[in-house]
C-alpha cells in the first residue's frame, strides 16, 4: 500500500521560525473565513443555497489555498459528466482537504462532516445553511436516518463529498473504506466517484497546531463506479482500490 510522504522532522530552530510566519497566517485564515461567511449567509436568505457554495469554491477556498503557499493541480475533472450526482469518496490527510475539493469540484459541493462542527463559530453556521450533512460517531441511531438524508441529497441531483476512513491519517496510510456511506450511494441510484488526495497532509498535518509548510496539493479523479447490483462492502472495497491507484504516482510529490 502507497504511503503519502509526510513532513520530516525539523530542528528546532527552524520550527520556531515556521511558527512565527504560521501566526499570520492563522490569522488570515480566520479573518478570511469569519469574513466570508457572513456575505454567504446573506446570499444564502437572497439567493438560496447554491450561490454560497459557489463563493466557497471560488472565493474562499483559493483564498486560504494561496494563503498556505499551495500549488493546486487538478487531474481527470474533465473526463467526468458533472451533468449526473455522485458519490465523492476520498482519502483524508488534512483539514484542508476540504479546500482543495471545494476548488476542485467545478459543481456545488456538499460533504458529510462530524457533528462537532456544528459547534464551530461561523463555520457551522454555514455548513447547516448550506445543507452539509452530519454524523454523530457517538450515536449508533444517527446512522440509518443519516444515510436516508444522504440517499434524499443524491437523488435530488447533488453531489456528496464523504471521506469513508472516518478520520485523517497520521502515517500516510489510506485506511480501509467504511461501507456505511456507500448504501446511501446504492439506495439513491447514482455511482461513487473516487479521489486521491496528495500532499495535503504534507502542508497542514492532522497533528500539531496549524503547522502549515508551502506545498503542491493534487487532486486526482478516477473513473466513476456504478452501484447497480453491487454490495456497499464491494463498493467499498472497490473504492478503497482505486484511490490508491491514483494515489500510486511517481510525480505525485514533486
């Protein structure tokens, strides 16, 4: 199995020069986002949801992308017909992998997130006004209501981001997909689109606190994978194996 490389170890010296840069831009980041959504929920009462996505994927996600000195590529979008819903299903590293799908996916985007962000200051407001779906980990009842939710989005003719390890690697690792968010996939009709994901855990780790280093971040499409007759296991399995594939790139952290 690929592993992504990660950061390596820094000396001290410089680490402490990093942090001094990081802080301005931790604040950028938070004047930018608690800066943007306050506009989006006014377009959100004016317009409806759609705009606000649209501002997130075209304003606030290159904005903190540019502010973390990234170098954004996206490969095989133009191969996919944005015409038809999909299943996004893919790795995780990094909290700014949400970013650099927002920027990468040229249609309105919704994801799957934890409860939890519902408690964060601006940010959870815009995510229940935008229509994010939300699992709650803690609550095994959630889960059937959260996939008819999630199967409702699809067949509505909505894309849904899902991340299906659950949580972001520390290692590199793409770890097995969960079946769960497939079902909804299976129960609406519409195929699972796979992504890989590369460098995003190089530029903003899971670990550490707001530890941001300049960074190409890749974005890679696979081919779409039809649910018809097909088993949410299977389906994950399937999934799992292609993000890997596309993972498995020489240039990938050049």
């Amino acid at each position: 199995m690929p592993v992504q490389r990660l950061p390596r170890p820094e000396p001290r010296w410089l680490r402490a020069l990093w942090s001094v840069w990081n802080l301005p831009q931790l604040a950028f980041t938070l004047l930018w986002t608690a800066g943007l959504i306050p506009i989006a929920l006014a377009l959100r009462v004016a317009r409806g949801p759609t705009l606000p996505l649209r501002m997130a994927s075209r304003v606030w996600a290159p904005g903190l992308l540019y502010g973390a000195g990234v170098r954004f590529t996206v490969e095989g979008a133009d191969a996919i017909d944005w015409s038809k819903p999909y299943l996004i299903v893919a790795n995780h590293q990094s909290v700014i992998d949400i970013c650099a799908l927002f920027r990468a996916v040229p249609v309105p985007l919704r994801f799957l997130l934890k409860r939890e962000m519902t408690r964060v200051p601006f940010v959870g407001r815009y995510a229940k006004s935008t229509g994010m779906l939300f699992i709650d980990r803690d609550n095994r009842r959630a889960g059937p209501r959260m996939l008819r939710d999630a199967a409702a989005m699809l067949r509505d003719g909505n894309c849904l981001c899902v991340f299906p390890e659950g949580t972001r690697s520390r290692d590199g690792r793409v770890a097995a997909f969960k079946g769960g968010p497939f079902q909804a996939a299976i129960d609406a009709g519409v195929d699972v689109l796979p992504v890989a994901i590369t460098g995003a855990g190089a530029v903003l780790p899971a670990s550490g606190l707001f530890r941001v280093r300049p960074g190409r971040i890749a974005v890679r499409f696979g081919t779409p994978q039809s649910t018809a007759g097909a088993g949410r296991q299977a389906l994950a399995h399937g999934a799992h194996a292609a993000v890997i594939s596309l993972l498995i790139d020489p240039t990938a952290e050049r």
